[in-house]
C-alpha cells in the first residue's frame, strides 16, 4: 500500500477521480434482483443494501439477499463515510421485526445480517428493538443463522445485553478504520470503545457466540495501523473479519486517498489468517455482510446457543 498517512481532505476534485476497473460493478439481469425489490418494497423495510449504496446490492439481491436495516433509515451520526442521511429519525415501529421475520422465511435465508441506523435519541440506543427482531427471526426460520451489526449502543452494558439475552449467533461491530483516522472518520465513535464492545458481547454469553468486525481501507491509513487494528481484534476476542475498500458516496464525504489493489487485499486476508482469524473476507468490494453466509460459526457455539435457548 502506498499510502503514508495522508489525511483526508473535502476536495471536491478527488471525488472525480477515475475508478479503477477492479471497482466497477455489472447492473443486475437476473430477474431475481426485481423479486428480492419488489419483496422489499411490499414489507415495506429499509435495507442497507440501499440506504449506504453498497456496490454488491445487485449481485446480493440478484441471489435472493439482503441485508435489513431496521429502527428507520434517519442516522443520528454523522460520520464521514456513510451515505446513511443524519436527520432526527422516527418512531420506532413496532411492526417492523415481525415483517423482517416474515421476509426472512419468503426469501429462504440460512444466514440472515439484521443492522441499524445508531439511535443516539433513544435511551438504548435500540437495543431492544434488535432483541425483538432476533427473536421474531428466530421464531419464524429456527434454522436461520442470525447475524447482528449493531452500532456501540454507547458502551451501555445493559443495552448490550437486552440484544446478547437474544442470542444471535454473530455479533458484528466494525471498527471502520484504523485508531489514529477513527476521530475524523467516525461521528461519536471511539476506537477503544468499540474494542470494548467487542469483547464484552463475547464475555456476556461466556464465548458462546462468533464476534465480527471490519475495517475500510484506502482513507490514508498505514499497513502497519492495519496490522495494529488486527491485532487489536484479537486481543479482544474477535475471529472473523471483513477488509474492503471505501468508496466516497458523494463530495460531502471524505475522499478516496488510494484504491487498493486485490492483490494488496490478498495479502491483507493472508496476514490476517496467520495472525489467527479464523475466517477473513478482503477484496476491494467486500462490505461487512458480503457474502456472510459463507462464515459459519463454529459447531459448538451453535450447539450452546440452542442448549441455552431451550433451557
């Protein structure tokens, strides 16, 4: 990687920069891209796939996934990368887990990722809200592997555990970036603490559940800062990461400093799998649920969360 910790800068210039062909993405031509909409638009839910403009929505959507993102689609951060709009968000609705539920079972899903928008104006951060969209899954698709990406709920241990009691078989909290970038990357968020909440998620069900995190690159970070942030995940119990490249959704937000190229995110999934992860997903279009259902958590983990669920 040739970056040497450039900070990032609102250039509008850098915005017009030429994509590399590595980055470029196919329009959706199978018609279960249309049917995966047209499900989503029935429910009537939020998908990540569509509100942080995910260049792998056509290929998901295309094999009948997505990734729901529920408590509204209004962020109360405003961090530098994300195309999620900042605006005050809305009530929470109470139908909305039972329909993630029910599009759950119509699209067939064994592995299912839940997110949200972070919901500083409530007093848990919607930590509940996720707890009853898990059970509701569950309740509906008991087979379905059931994977959270949740915001830091503010470091709140008991908003933590109303979504840990849920037992979700994956607990995912992405780091986004490296420490020293992670102030002007990342609105609210603190790169310790989301360490923190990493660690404590595991330690709530006595390891029982697979912990996940991500990081972004090409924002002006370092190999070394990579290599730092990875073994900072380890150290705090975290076995599955995700490496991919940021993609600057408009000249409002931070700019690309450097397209990494795939051979750089190989390396990248080598080190890291030596380091000890037990499963990484690194390429330039990798985001945190591309391709989840390709991890599956450990048989073990699985078989404990369903001991504990009956008992």
């Amino acid at each position: 990687m040739s970056t040497c910790g450039t900070k990032p800068t609102l250039d509008p210039a850098l915005h017009r920069q030429q994509k590399p062909d590595w980055i470029k993405v196919k329009l959706p031509k199978d018609p279960a891209f249309w049917s995966t909409k047209s499900l989503v638009t029935d429910l009537k839910l939020t998908t990540v796939c569509e509100e942080a403009q995910c260049p792998n929505r056509w290929e998901c959507w295309s094999h009948g996934t997505a990734t729901f993102m529920i408590a509204g689609e209004k962020c109360t951060r405003a961090c530098g990368f994300c195309a999620v709009k900042t605006a005050k968000p809305d009530p929470l609705d109470a139908d909305e887990p039972m329909r993630v539920a029910e599009a759950t079972r119509r699209l067939k899903l064994r592995h299912v990722v839940i997110t949200a928008v972070a919901r500083d104006d409530l007093k848990d951060g919607g930590a509940d809200h996720f707890r009853q969209t898990i059970v509701a899954v569950r309740a509906l698709n008991p087979e379905t592997i059931i994977e959270v990406l949740v915001p830091d709920f503010n470091d709140r241990d008991w908003a933590l555990a109303m979504v840990m009691e849920a037992r979700p078989h994956i607990f995912n909290h992405n780091l986004e970036t490296v420490a020293r970038l992670t102030p002007l990357v990342r609105s609210r968020a603190q790169y310790q603490r989301s360490l923190t909440v990493l660690k404590k998620a595991k330690a709530m069900v006595d390891g029982k559940v697979a912990t996940k995190s991500g990081l972004m690159l090409g924002l002006g970070e370092r190999p070394e800062e990579v290599f730092q942030a990875m073994d900072d995940l380890l150290a705090h119990d975290v076995t599955v990461l995700t490496l991919g490249q940021y993609l600057r959704p408009s000249v409002k937000h931070l700019p690309v400093i450097e397209f990494i190229p795939p051979a750089m995110f190989d390396d990248f999934k080598e080190i890291a799998l030596a380091k000890g992860f037990r499963h990484v997903a690194s390429g330039p279009l990798v985001r945190s649920s591309y391709h989840a259902a390709n991890f599956r958590p450990e048989l073990d983990v699985l078989q404990a969360i369903e001991a504990d669920l009956a008992g």
